[in-house]
C-alpha cells in the first residue's frame, strides 16, 4: 500500500473536494463532494493507474459510490461477515446493504439470513427495498418489536 498513497495524494491534490480515507485494511479515495462530470473523469484516470500499478500485487481496486477502494484481495465483507457469524449461535442474521461490495456478504451468508439490497440493482440477495427510507422504516419496525 506504500506506493499506493502518494498516487491517492496526487489525485486528491488535483481534486478538489476529493479525499482520502484509511482504513483497517484498505484505503479509499472519495469523490462525492468534487463536480459529479470532473470526479468521474479522475476515477476513471485512477482507475486506470491503480489497475496497472497494482497488476502484480494481491490488491484489488473497488468501485463504489462515489468513492474507490484499495484492499487487499483476500479481505471482503463475505469473508468478514463469516468470522462474524461463526463466532456465536444466532437466532436471527439480517444482512441490509446498497453497495455492490455488500454482494460478497448477501452470497456467504448462511440460506436462513435475511439479505436485503437496497436499490433494484442485480442482486444475491432475497429481498430489496427501493431506499434508505424504506431501510429507517424497518429498522424501526425492529426497534418497535423488542
């Protein structure tokens, strides 16, 4: 990841609103706050650069709202929510998401969860909502119910 902060630092310094996040195990490039045609023209330039810079490293570049991510490969929210899940004896695994990321988790997760995709994009998961307003009514249906 070394070589990969300074070509974030480049873009972010010819980005205006862009910035980056660090996380855990990854690094993320956030555009959501540059002008939407200017910042999806420098995430397909960075995508191009990563793509290449990274071609022999166990990196992998995602592309989510508004934002790209550098993990390394062997790191995803399937595996995340796996080590979660095996951890204790559940009665109940609800599983809500709007990113295309959240894909690995809808696909690991046991067949009784309840997975939830949020937008009518392609999903693994069994049920969708049209938006987050939906989501807060859920939850609070939840809530009601304890």
């Amino acid at each position: 990841m070394e070589k990969i902060h300074p070509v974030l630092d480049s873009f972010v310094d010819r980005t205006p609103g862009s910035f980056i996040e660090e996380k855990n195990y990854s690094l993320a490039w956030h555009y959501r706050n540059t002008d939407p045609d200017f910042g999806q023209k420098r995430a397909v330039e960075l995508n191009t650069v990563l793509t290449s810079l990274i071609a022999n490293d166990d990196l992998s570049v995602l592309n989510g709202n508004k934002v790209m991510e550098i993990k390394s490969s062997n790191v995803n929210k399937g595996r995340a929510s796996m080590r979660v899940f095996s951890e204790h004896d559940y009665d109940f695994v609800f599983a809500i998401g709007d990113d295309w990321t959240d894909e690995f988790m809808f696909q690991e997760l046991p067949e009784d969860a309840i997975t939830v995709k949020v937008g009518r994009q392609k999903t693994h998961a069994k049920y969708f909502v049209d938006n987050t307003k939906n989501v807060r009514d859920i939850l609070g249906r939840f809530a009601d119910m304890h």
